[in-house]
C-alpha cells in the first residue's frame, strides 16, 4: 500500500508544484554524470565505430544502473532511519519521476506567447521544448510542434514514469528517467552521437514501447471527456501510428492528432538538415493556437487516467506478492 499511497501523492505534487527551478532534481544530477562521462568513455573505448557504439553502452549501463542503485541505497537508509522519513522520500522520489504540471505548462507558455507577442517569441518559446530548428517555423509550424512535444511527452514524461514505478517502486522510476534523460542528451543520429548514442536510444525504445501504446490508448478512451474526438483518435491511431521514425512517438501523436482533428508532422528541420516525414491525422481544418491548449487538456485527462492505471497495477502487484 505504500508504494501505491507514495505514488499517488507524488502525482499530487506534480499536480501542485509542478518542477520549481529552484528544486535540485535528480534529472539534473543524471545530466551532470551524463555530460562528465562522456568525454571519459570516449577517451577510454577505441575511437572506431565499434568502440562508439561500447562506450555508448557503458554509458547506460552505468548512469541507468548507478541511478537505480543509488536510489535503492536512499530509500533504503531512509527507512531504516525511520518509516516516515522511508515514505516521505519515496513520494518525494515519486514526484520527480513525473512531469504533466510542468509539460502543460511549457506549451502553454508557447500558446501565450504566439497570442500576447506574435511568431518571433513564439519560436523562442517553443525552442525550450523541442529539438528540431525553430528560426524558420510559421505560426501553424510552432503549434503542430507544441502538440508533437505534448502528445510523445505524454507517453515519456508521465505515463512511462508512473507505469515503472508501479512496476518497481521509485529505484526503476529514476532508471527510467536515466535511460529517458541520455537518449535526449546523447540519442542524436548526427555526426557526434549516431554510433555513441546507439545504446541509449535503444534502451529508450525499449522501456517506451508498451507505455507509448498505453498512452494513445488512453488518449482514445479520454477524449470524450475533455470534449475531443474519441473515435477519430482510434481511426487515425490505427492508420498512422507508424508513420513515424521512432517505432513509438507515433502512437501518441496519432492518437493527439485524430481527438482534435488536424494533420501533425511533415517536414521539420534537424541540425539544418531538412526531414521530410510522412504526415499524420487528416487535415481536416487549419491547426490554430487553441490547439495548444486541447492538448493540453487531452494531457491531463491522459495522465489522470494513467495513474488510476499504475495505482491498480500497484495494487494488484502488492496482493500477488503476498499470496
């Protein structure tokens, strides 16, 4: 029950606090280890395509299993101190495994900005939350790529962290948000990091699949509640979900793109290099500003209903465990 009541709790957190930048956070300490390792691992593999793709791999294997141990170590020392001070790391913990308040509230600083100050600063909002080029992005270019970012962080920032931590607590939390923080530091397949970043960017897809198809079937079933188009969801997350280069980001992005009924993706500019990717959802109207906050919506209706989902998968662990 504990594990359940600390992850409940810190969903509220998030709900309420969202991710003060004052606040040290873990993630912080994963991108400092990651940044420091780097040139470390580099110096000690051969510098060939082979030796890239082992240094690569001792990255994850030490920042990911670094962070579930250390985690295990913290909690552990924390309970043994006292079981209160125990559950209150672990909710703590739990709370920085999730970010919904602080992703709504990026995007709306996209929607914001486009509306009080025009394009201009609406490419400079935007920039802090994607990664592709942004110089050139029109009004309509800067809101299909809030909702993109909305939609696949849905799945990476909030419906795979609660479902890993209802599977294994706060220590596969954190080695969840490991693996999740260097394939968005190292996972590039650029010049610098495409054999580098090999190792992070599979162990990424792989603790993402089935939470990214969680999150579009959830999108699915909570449209109708936040006034979107729940059987458009389906339709379209059945057609596209694969028109996307990443065997995952598709299915929350289908899924976004059928509830509010615009066509999402396309041609979008990485590194100054131009990517044509197939569209996904129908254009059916304009995308519009407003869009931004639907999504946001569909955004909090999404990771209510995961953490319902994690709670009873919680649940359902503890009373196995004790049969």
């Amino acid at each position: 029950m504990t594990k359940t009541l600390a992850i409940s709790c810190g969903f509220a957190l998030d709900a309420l606090l969202g991710d003060p930048y004052s606040m040290p956070h873990p993630v912080r300490l994963m991108g400092f280890a990651i940044s420091r390792l780097e040139p470390v691992l580099r110096k000690a593999f051969p510098k060939t395509r082979a030796g890239e793709h082992a240094a690569g791999a001792a990255l994850v294997a030490v920042v990911a299993g670094g962070s579930y141990v250390a985690t295990s170590l913290v909690l552990r020392a924390a309970r043994s101190a006292s079981p209160a001070l125990g559950f209150a790391v672990k909710t703590l913990l739990c709370y920085q495994a999730i970010a919904a308040r602080q992703l709504g509230v990026e995007a709306l600083k996209v929607r914001d900005a486009l509306e009080r100050e025009g394009v201009e600063a609406g490419r400079a909002a935007v920039s802090m939350i994607v990664g592709r080029d942004t110089q050139d992005l029109d009004k309509a270019g800067i809101v299909r790529a809030t909702v993109e970012t909305v939609a696949e962080n849905a799945s990476d920032g909030v419906v795979a962290p609660l479902l890993y931590l209802a599977l294994g607590g706060a220590p596969a939390g954190m080695l969840y948000k490991a693996v999740s923080t260097m394939d968005s530091m190292v996972g590039y397949k650029n010049e610098r990091y495409h054999h580098f970043g090999t190792a992070a960017a599979r162990a990424d897809d792989a603790l993402n699949y089935i939470p990214a198809r969680v999150t579009a079937l959830l999108m699915c079933l909570v449209a109708p509640v936040v006034g979107l188009d729940g059987k458009g969801a389906w339709r379209i997350l059945r057609r596209d979900r694969r028109r996307h280069a990443s065997p995952n980001a598709g299915h929350p992005e289908a899924a976004c793109a059928g509830a509010l009924g615009v066509q999402l993706a396309g041609p979008a500019s990485y590194f100054g290099k131009v990517h044509n990717k197939p569209t996904i959802g129908d254009d059916l109207r304009p995308v519009e500003t407003d869009d931004i906050s639907r999504s946001t919506q569909l955004l909090a209706a999404t990771s209510v209903a995961a953490l319902v989902l994690s709670a009873g998968l919680s649940l359902a662990l503890t009373a196995r465990g004790r049969r």
